[in-house]
C-alpha cells in the first residue's frame, strides 16, 4: 500500500491509501532502510490453493458425527 503525503502550512496531510505492488503468493517482503531496496520471497503459483472452501455449522456437524452424550 502507499499512502500520498503532503506539508502544507507546516500541517501533515496523508492522502488516501491505494495499493501500489500486487504480488500473488509473497511469502516474505523485506525493505532496506533506506526504501531503494525490496526482496520478496515468493511461493511457485502451481502449489497454490486454487479454491477455499468456507464451511459453515463445522461444530454441529461434528457433534452429529461424534456425539458426546
């Protein structure tokens, strides 16, 4: 993300945040302290999940399952 910083009037003023650098699969990112250095560790594409699945009412599936009474 960047964020436009100006000075005006000796006043601070942040702009409004936007994404600069999309990067699929970054597993690390690292910025030198000066900012003229980036090195992002990345996972191959192909290991990837290429769906998620969200399951809803997990626990009352389970105690239906393996009931503890």
């Amino acid at each position: 993300m960047e964020v436009p910083v100006t000075i005006s009037g000796g006043a601070l003023e942040l702009g409004r945040p936007r994404l600069f650098l999309e990067i699929p699969a970054v597993l690390d990112l690292a910025i030198s302290s000066d900012g003229t250095t980036m090195a992002i560790g990345r996972r191959p594409l192909e290991t990837m999940a290429s769906e998620v699945r969200v399951v809803l009412n997990w626990f009352e599936e389970l105690e239906r399952l393996v009931p503890t009474d």
